[in-house]
C-alpha cells in the first residue's frame, strides 16, 4: 500500500471509530451509569459529586437519613434523575396535595426547595 492510501485508510477508520463512539453515547438510555444494582449510593457519590452529597448530609433528608434511592430509586431499577412528586407523597402528603392549588401552577418542590439542601430559598422565590 502507498502511504497516502494507507493515511486514508487510517483516517477512514478514525473516522468509522468515532462515529461509532458518538452513536454509542447517543444511543445511550437516560439514566444511571452501569454500576451494577447493589452499588451504595453515598459511598459512591462521596467520591464523584462530593458537594451533592455534602448538601445531603447537611439538609434534612441526611439528618433523616432520607436516602438517594427514596427520590432517586435504585441504579439499574427505578432509576430516575428528576424524581416527581409520587416520591414524596408517603412522607409529604399535605405538600403534595397543596401543589395543586393554581398559585402553584408549572412549580415544582424543586423551584422553592434546593435539590439537595432543601432549606427554602428566602422571600420571594
Ligand atoms: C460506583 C459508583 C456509583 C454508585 C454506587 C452510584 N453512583 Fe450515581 N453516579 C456515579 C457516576 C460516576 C455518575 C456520573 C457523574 C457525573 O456525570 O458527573 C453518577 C450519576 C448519578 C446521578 C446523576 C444522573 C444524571 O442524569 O446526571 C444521580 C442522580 C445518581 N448518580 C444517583 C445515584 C443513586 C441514587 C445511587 C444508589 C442507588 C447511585 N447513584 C449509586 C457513580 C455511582
Ligand atoms: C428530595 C429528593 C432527593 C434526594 C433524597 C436526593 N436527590 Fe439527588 N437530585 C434531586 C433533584 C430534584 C435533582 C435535580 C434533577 C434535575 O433537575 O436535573 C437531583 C440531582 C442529583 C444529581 C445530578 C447533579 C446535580 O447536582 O444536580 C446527582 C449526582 C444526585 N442528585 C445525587 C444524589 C445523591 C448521591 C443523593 C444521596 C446522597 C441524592 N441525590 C439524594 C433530588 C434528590
Ligand atoms: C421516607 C420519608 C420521606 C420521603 C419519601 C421524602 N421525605 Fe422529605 N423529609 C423527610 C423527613 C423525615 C424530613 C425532616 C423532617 C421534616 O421536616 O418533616 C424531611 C424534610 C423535607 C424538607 C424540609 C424543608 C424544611 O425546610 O424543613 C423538604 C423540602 C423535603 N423533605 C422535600 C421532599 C421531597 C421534594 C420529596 C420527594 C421528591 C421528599 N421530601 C421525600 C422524609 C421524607
Ligand atoms: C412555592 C414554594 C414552595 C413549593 C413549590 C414547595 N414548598 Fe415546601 N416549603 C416552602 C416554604 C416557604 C416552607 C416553609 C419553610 C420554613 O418555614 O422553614 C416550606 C416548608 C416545607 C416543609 C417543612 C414542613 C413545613 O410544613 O413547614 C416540607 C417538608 C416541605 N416544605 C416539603 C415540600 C414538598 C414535598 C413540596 C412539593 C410537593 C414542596 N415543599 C413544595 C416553599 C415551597
């Protein structure tokens, strides 16, 4: 082979590679990197997204030990990133029923209460 087929070979194969690279992220489910099912959520996530997890411990849900899974569900399961209300109801009944009034209209828990803090933000939220 010449070189320059040989450098168009090797091109066209890149190319093919990360193509294939992009379609495999692409095609990729929303959900949970593969870590298998019995993986422990805090252990984990200490190392990987440690302000996530600091803001858990500090805010209620930590001091309760409200766990990951309670809103997130389990990896490779009911795994969801955004949880909904159906999560909260068994404890927050009264919250939940309340985000029915109209003044709540396109709100969530989220848009008043931090994702991991949970303290509400101040007046005028
Ligand atoms: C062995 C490590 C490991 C374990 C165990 C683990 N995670 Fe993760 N998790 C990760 C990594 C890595 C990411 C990707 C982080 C990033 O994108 O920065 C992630 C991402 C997430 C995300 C964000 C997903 C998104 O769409 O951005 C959530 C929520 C989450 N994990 C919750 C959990 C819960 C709940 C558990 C336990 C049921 C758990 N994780 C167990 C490593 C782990
Ligand atoms: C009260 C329910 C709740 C609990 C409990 C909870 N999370 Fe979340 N988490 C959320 C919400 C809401 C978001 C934001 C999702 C979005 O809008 O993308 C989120 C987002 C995340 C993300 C994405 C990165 C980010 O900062 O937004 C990670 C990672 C994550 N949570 C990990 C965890 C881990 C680990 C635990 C336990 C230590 C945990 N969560 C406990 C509700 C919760
Ligand atoms: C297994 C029970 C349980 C579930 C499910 C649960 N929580 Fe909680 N939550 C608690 C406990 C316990 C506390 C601390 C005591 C209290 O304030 O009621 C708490 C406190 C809170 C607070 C405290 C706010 C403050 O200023 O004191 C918020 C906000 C909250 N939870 C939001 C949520 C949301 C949103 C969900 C669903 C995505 C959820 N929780 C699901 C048990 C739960
Ligand atoms: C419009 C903003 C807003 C929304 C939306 C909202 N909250 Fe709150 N929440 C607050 C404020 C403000 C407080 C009062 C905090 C305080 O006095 O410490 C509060 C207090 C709480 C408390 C503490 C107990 C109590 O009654 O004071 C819990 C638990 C709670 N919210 C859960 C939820 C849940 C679960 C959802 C969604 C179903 C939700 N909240 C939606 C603003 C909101």
């Amino acid at each position: 082979m010449s070189r320059k087929v040989i450098a168009a070979t090797l091109a066209l194969s890149l190319a093919t590679l990360l193509l294939g690279l992009t379609v495999v992220i692409g095609a990729e489910p929303a959900g949970h990197p593969d870590v298998g099912k019995a993986g422990d959520c805090v252990a984990c996530h200490e190392m990987v997204t440690p302000e996530v997890t600091r803001e858990w411990f500090a805010g209620p849900h930590g001091l309760n030990n409200v766990k990951c899974f309670v809103c997130h569900g389990s990896t490779g399961t009911n795994f969801t990133t955004v949880p909904d209300t159906k999560r909260c109801v068994s404890c927050h009944a009264d919250q939940v029923v309340s985000m029915s009034k109209p003044m709540m209209k396109g709100k969530t828990c989220f848009s008043c209460h931090p994702n991991h803090l949970l303290k509400p933000h101040g007046p005028g939220m």
